[in-house]
C-alpha cells in the first residue's frame, strides 16, 4: 500500500514538473513571437557576452553609407554615440533612403534580429542580422549656415596676415637655411 | 652681456616658430579646397578664419624674431619643442569652430594626437562631422607623421643648408643625404609616392565594398593617410568595423606595416637594395618581437575562447597586435571589448607591443625598434664578455645598411631613451589611477598615448579629468619627439631664468 501512495506522490509531481515546462516555454514562444526587448546599443556593446545570440531590436539613426554585398548590404546605426553593424538582406536595405552624415540625419530604423558578439560568418565582427526592419523615422536635410561674422573676420585676417607676411618677405627675403650642425 | 645672448636666442627661435606656423597655414588652403567643391559655405568660412589667425600670428612672430641670425644646433632643437606646442593650439583652431568639441582642450588633444601620429580622439558625434574638418584631422596626422619641421624646412629653406638640430629634435636621426635639406625633401617625395598609389589602391577597395565614387576617394584618401603615418584615425565613429570588410582591412594592414618601416629602409628598397629587407637589424628586431607577442595574443585569445575561428581570430587578434607594434592604432573591435572580452595574457602582449613600437625615423613611436635591437645586442656582448676570458675584447657586429660595431655611446643612449620613455609612460600609468581608472586600463591607455599607438580601451573620452588630458598631450609629445628637443628646451629655459638672475645681480 505505502508503495503505490509513493508512486502517486512521485507521478504527481512529473506531471506538475511537465507542466511547469511547458508553461515557461510557452511563455518564452510568445515573448518571442511580439517584439522582443528594445536594448540601447551602448549597452550591447559593453555588456555583448550577455547578449551573444540572442534576438532582440535596436533602434538607431542609419549612418554613413549603404554598402551593398553580393544580395545582402550593411548599414550602421547609431544611437548615443555608439553605432553598430545590420546585415540586412537587398530589399530590407532598399527602404532605407536617408543616411545620416554631416548635414543630414538618416532615417530611424528599428530593426529585430540576432545579435552576435563576435559573429563567426563576418570574421568577428560585433554585428545584428536582420530578420525585420521598420522605419520609424525618416530623415531630413538641413543647410549649415556660414556665420557672418566669422566670414568676415576671415577675411579681414585674412587680408592682415598675407599683408605682413609679404612685408616680412620684402624685409628679409627668402628663409634663411638654418647653419649646419656646429657640433 | 648674458642676458643679450638669450633675448637673442629667443628671437631666433621665434623667427624659425613664425616660419613653421606659416606652414600650418598654408596646410589649411587643403580643407579649404574640400569646402569650397563640396559647396560647404559654413566650413569654407571656419578654415578661411582659421587661415588668416595662423598666417597672421605666423608671420607676427617671424617678425618679431627677425635679426638676421642663423640658428644653430640648440635653436634648431628648442624650436622644434616649441613650434610643435604653438602648432597644436593654432591648428586646434577649426576644430573649436567645428562645434563637434567640448572644450578647446579637447580640440588641443585631438590636434596633438593628430601630430604626433596616435590617433586617441576626443572628437563627439564623428559620424555627422564635416568631409572638411575630417580631411584637416587627416592631413594634420600625415604631416605630423613626415614632421612638422622637415615640412617647412621642405617648403621654405631655398639653399641647401644644415640645419641638422631641427631634423634630430623632430625624432629623425637618419640621413639620408649629407643634406637634412635633401633628406626632407627625400622623406616628402617617398610619402608621396607612396600617397598617390596606396589611395588608388584604397578606392578600388572602396568601391568594392559598396562606397559611392566620391565618398569612396574621400575614404581612400584619409584612411590611406591614417594608416601610413601610423596613426589611428578614422572618419567614422567605429573606426575599422565601419567598413565591415576583411579586404579593407587587410589593405589597411599593408599599408600600417610599410608606414612603419625606416625613411632610410625605403629609401635602400627604391634604389633596389632588397636584401636589406631581410637582414636590417631594425627589421629582425620588429619580426621577433611581433613573432613572439603573436603567440601569447593567440594564446590568451584562444584560452578565452574569444573568437568563433581562425578568420576571427587574424582578423581581430593579430590586426589589433600589428595595429599596435607598429603603433597604428587602427582598430577592428570596440574599446569596451579590450577590456571585456580580451583577459590579461592578450591584452599585455598587446601593451608590450606598443611599449616597443616601430622603426626609428619611421611615422612610428615607442621606443623603436633599433633600440630593442640594440640593447638586446649589449646585452649578447655582455654575456660573451662574462663567458670569454678576461683579456680577450668581445666586439659586437649587427647588420644596420651594412656591418657595424655596437659602441659604448649607441648602447648608452639607447637605454636612456627607453628609460625616460618607461618613466614618463608610469607617470601616465600613475594619472590613470589618480582619476580613478582600474590599474590595467590606466598601464593601456599610458602605453598607447606614450607610444604614439592610438588604440584605446575607452579612457580616452570627453568625460576623462582635464589633468589626464593634458598628462597624455604631455606624454604624446614627449614620446613622439623622443625627449632630446624636449630636454634642450627645458635647459634653454633654465638658462633663461639663470641668466636673469645674473642680470639682475
Ligand atoms: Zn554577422
């Protein structure tokens, strides 16, 4: 009799365990399936051994150049001063349209995918592969304005320095060559 | 009488200052161009400015210094010393009007870091900075990585003179000719040649890896800069790992291990002495020690377990070795990850390489391998001298353009270069700690700001105290002119104050 009890005991608690596992993982299917966490890209970079190869999303302004490979292309993000490598696939890439450089802001991007420390299929790098990227931004042109006052000021040192300049040259002529070593 | 003489020094030294910092200007015509074509009104107007405050205050001092005198040997020295100081805060002049800097200190360091080939950066949002600040932060590491000096002793001095003391104070004691004047021109002629065939070479590579026509010269051209003078910078913010490309950086590595090779190897290769290659003793130094710190790189790095392959592990581990023996500073991982991810085995290998650093009268710093080479020979000779009987003399041979014999005075002054080089680098260690910085990350960065490298492990950043700023600045151009300047200086100084004190007395 107390053996049977015992095996009851012990096959309720498999069948409580086998529960439990199936809800955790059920649990971590769904978290996959919506946005996974949005992490800040300097903190990927300080903290990549806890991030190796897990999937989640960055959002970052798209800078610098959009460099096509093959049917994939890389873009850079950055955010916060910190910019980090996509590998996006061509028609990802093909909505990107503004890239930030000076004078420009690129477009804000947010992209899902799997993050790499030190991704063996790109020599190492410390890289994203895009499964999804969407654009929550775009970017926009804006004309740097000269500075009146500094354009004026150029000119009139300008002015001052060549000024003095030649007459220093018309004082002394042609450098003097240094004397050889006296030593 | 004494206090004539001086005043008379000071003159001289300014008249030669003057002269230089007319060079500066000149220099600024390039960014100036690049303004101009892009259609760039705001930066075209910040280095026209930028022109006339250097050209103005370059030709005031050389007229203030004008009488007539020829420099000699001491002047040559001080003048280099102090042109380099007065250089670094005129050309730190479009970089404050950037906006792209938190203080004109931080654009000080960056112009000094720039001179001085290190490439440590103090820049903010670099990824949005104008193509004409980048081409000046470029242009600034190419002539300072060929000298300052031996620049405007290339464009100004007409007749061939001597002027030896400039050449020796801005870290260059070969000739190349008996002339220092044909020399500078020598060491221009060799960068620039090399200068038009790396950055063709560099643009294929960019347009290769996807950059547009223009934007991939622009890239060429300063990378191809960058990494011939040794220096470390880049005009994006992740450095290397922006181009995401084992071509680029492989072309970069070419171009970093060539830059840091002697003026005079070059020289010996171009005229067709190839076997010095081989047997140099410069060359064999800088194979060893890059040989052996290889090994314990790789050792550390696979132990970690750091890198997924071999491809990574060349790729991250050994360019990040090469980059820093040859002092380059280029870099194909982030800072955070030296010191993360690295573990001390690599990470010392990798400070020891930049302790040791490239040739002598190279683009390179550290304590040059020459130096290595030879106290490693004094050391050989000494230990044949304790085997060998008493009576018998040990001559020491090495192979440097030809055979020579190790003398007493070469030994002498090579330990005491790697002496003071190792106590101003532990003073850089020490400011490291003071400001609060884990002891190896402080024995890093002093390694790399001492040994002109430019790699860093994150100290080096706009938020760092303002003492350990100016240590580096400090460090950077005392070890990029290699102290002798420095020392006469600080005589010619003292000389000052003694002489007036006796004046007054
Ligand atoms: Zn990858």
């Amino acid at each position: 009799m107390p053996g049977l009890k015992s095996w009851i005991r012990r096959g309720m608690e498999m069948l409580l365990c086998v529960a439990l596992v199936f809800a955790t993982a059920a649990q971590a299917a769904r978290t996959e399936g919506d946005a996974p966490p949005s992490v800040p890209i300097a903190q990927l970079v300080a903290r990549a051994k806890e991030y190796d190869g897990k999937i989640l999303t960055v959002e970052g302004e798209a800078i610098g150049d959009l460099m096509k490979r093959g049917n994939h292309a890389w873009v850079n993000l950055l955010e916060d001063g910190v910019a980090i490598g996509v590998w996006l696939t061509e028609e990802q890439a093909s909505q990107i349209h503004e890239l930030g450089r000076y004078g420009n802001s690129g477009d804000l991007i947010q992209v899902r995918g799997t993050f790499h420390r030190a991704c063996p299929d790109h020599g190492g790098d410390l890289d994203m592969h895009a499964a999804a990227i969407q654009i929550l931004r775009r970017g926009s042109k804006k004309t740097v304005e000269a500075k009146p006052g500094r354009l004026a000021a150029s000119i009139g040192l300008c002015i001052l320095g060549d000024c003095s300049r030649s007459y220093g040259g018309a004082v002394s002529g042609k450098l003097r060559a240094p004397d050889p070593p006296g030593i | 009488m004494k206090k004539n003489d001086s005043l008379k020094d000071m003159r001289i030294i300014l008249y030669y200052t003057g002269n230089i910092l007319v060079g500066v200007a000149l220099l600024n015509i390039i960014p100036l161009l690049t303004a101009l074509i892009e259609r760039d009104a705001a930066s075209a107007a910040d280095f026209t400015l930028s022109l006339g405050a250097t050209l103005t205050l370059g030709a005031a001092l050389s007229l203030l210094g004008n009488n007539g005198e020829r420099a000699g040997w001491k002047h040559g020295m001080v003048t280099v010393a102090f042109s380099w100081i007065v250089a670094m805060v005129a050309a730190a002049l479009p970089h404050w009007l950037s906006g792209h800097f938190g203080s004109y200190l931080d654009c000080v360091f960056d112009v000094m870091s720039g001179f001085t080939t290190t490439g440590l950066t103090l820049v903010q949002d670099l990824d949005h900075v104008s193509d004409s600040l980048n081409m000046w932060r470029h242009l600034i590491t190419f002539v300072g990585g060929q000298g300052i000096v031996v620049l405007a002793l290339a464009l100004f001095v007409g007749e061939a003179g001597g002027g030896y003391g400039f050449y020796v104070g801005e870290g260059k004691d070969e000739r190349l000719f008996p002339s220092v004047l044909h020399t500078a021109k020598a060491i221009w002629r060799i960068s620039l040649l090399y200068l038009v065939l790396g950055t063709l070479a560099m643009w294929i590579v960019c347009i290769s890896i996807g950059l547009n026509t223009g934007r991939g010269f622009l890239h060429a051209l300063w990378i191809f800069m960058s990494s011939w003078s040794t220096g470390g910078f880049a005009p994006m913010s992740q450095n290397m790992l922006y181009y995401h490309s084992r071509l680029f950086e492989l072309v970069t590595f070419i171009f970093f291990i060539i830059g840091s090779f002697n003026f005079a190897l070059h020289a010996a290769v171009l005229k067709g002495e190839r076997k010095e290659l081989l047997r140099n003793l410069e060359t064999m130094s800088f194979g060893t020690t890059m040989s052996l710190l290889s090994f314990f790189t790789a050792w550390g790095l696979v132990r970690l377990h750091v890198y997924p392959n071999l491809v990574a592990l060349i790729g991250k581990g050994f360019y990040q070795l090469a980059s820093a023996h040859t002092t380059t500073g280029l870099m194909t991982i982030y800072p955070q990850q030296f010191a993360t991810e690295w573990g001390d085995t690599a990470l010392l290998a990798v400070i020891i390489a930049m302790m040791f650093g490239g040739s002598a009268c190279s683009t390179a710093g550290g304590f040059k391998g020459l130096r290595v080479g030879i106290l490693f020979k004094a050391l050989v000779q000494d230990t044949r001298r304790l085997l060998g009987t008493s009576k018998s003399i040990v001559i020491q041979k090495y192979h440097y353009h030809g055979e020579r014999t190790l003398g007493e005075q070469q030994v002498r002054s090579a330990a005491l270069v790697v002496l003071m080089y190792m106590g101003i680098f532990a003073m850089g260690t020490l400011a490291g700690c003071m400001a609060g910085y884990p002891f190896l990350l402080s024995v890093f960065e002093s390694a790399s700001a001492t040994g002109n490298v430019g790699l860093t492990v994150g100290l080096s950043s706009p938020s760092m105290p303002a003492f350990l700023k100016i240590v580096y600045i400090f460090n950077m151009w005392a070890g990029r002119l290699e102290f002798m300047a420095i020392l006469a200086s600080m005589g010619f100084v003292a000389s000052l104050f003694r002489g007036g004190r006796r004046a007054r007395a």
